[in-house]
C-alpha cells in the first residue's frame, strides 16, 4: 500500500484473476478507517453497524453510500432498518478482500 491516504484513492477494476488481500496487509489498513470496522473471522469481508436518529437519516446516510459505491464501481451488501445500517463490503470477484473494500470504506467514514 502506498503513502496515499484510502480516501483519496480510487477504486480499479478488479475482474478476477487476483489473489485476495493477505490478512496482514488487511490488518495495516484497518489502521485508516474508523475503529467501528471489524474483519469478517474468515478474512474475506469487512463490516460496520451504524446507528441512525431515525429513518429520514438513515436513508439519507445509504443514498449518500450509494452514489460513492457507484462512483467508484464498488458496492457494498446492506442492511437497513429503521435507525440503523449494516455495511459489509468484500470482493467478490476473488472471494475475499482487496483494496477497493479499504478505499470505499474510509470514503464512508468520510461521509460521517
């Protein structure tokens, strides 16, 4: 990983064909994003659960996730209720995590 901060890099194409982020490259950025994220135990996701004051700002929060997720060609799975979202972002291409899951996760920190 370069010096760049996650949140001023953009996403690249990933079409398959790559080996999936090896766990100590994946534990060195989780050190850029908020401390909320958690590593999936089998490595292969990154998720966070937020709380929102009520729907109005939830739907606010995804909508804004959601052009981000589009900009950079990198979509999460969500979750979404009421007062809350659960964000878990993976590659699924190569079954697991690659940088594109750290930059699109540190943009949505950014949101917050």
């Amino acid at each position: 990983m370069t010096d760049s901060l996650l949140k001023d890099r953009r996403c690249e194409s990933c079409r398959g064909g790559i080996a999936p982020m090896e766990p100590a490259a994946a534990t060195a950025a989780m050190a850029q994003l908020h401390a909320d994220w958690r590593l999936a135990d089998d490595g292969k996701s990154l998720k966070r659960e937020l709380s929102f004051r009520n729907f109005y700002r939830t739907m606010g929060f995804v909508n804004a996730l959601a052009h981000i997720a589009n900009a950079e060609d990198h979509h999460p799975d969500l979750q979404v209720g009421y007062h809350y979202c659960r964000v878990l972002f993976t590659t699924h291409e190569i079954d697991g995590l690659s940088l594109n899951d750290f930059i699109c996760a540190a943009k949505m920190d950014a949101l917050l």
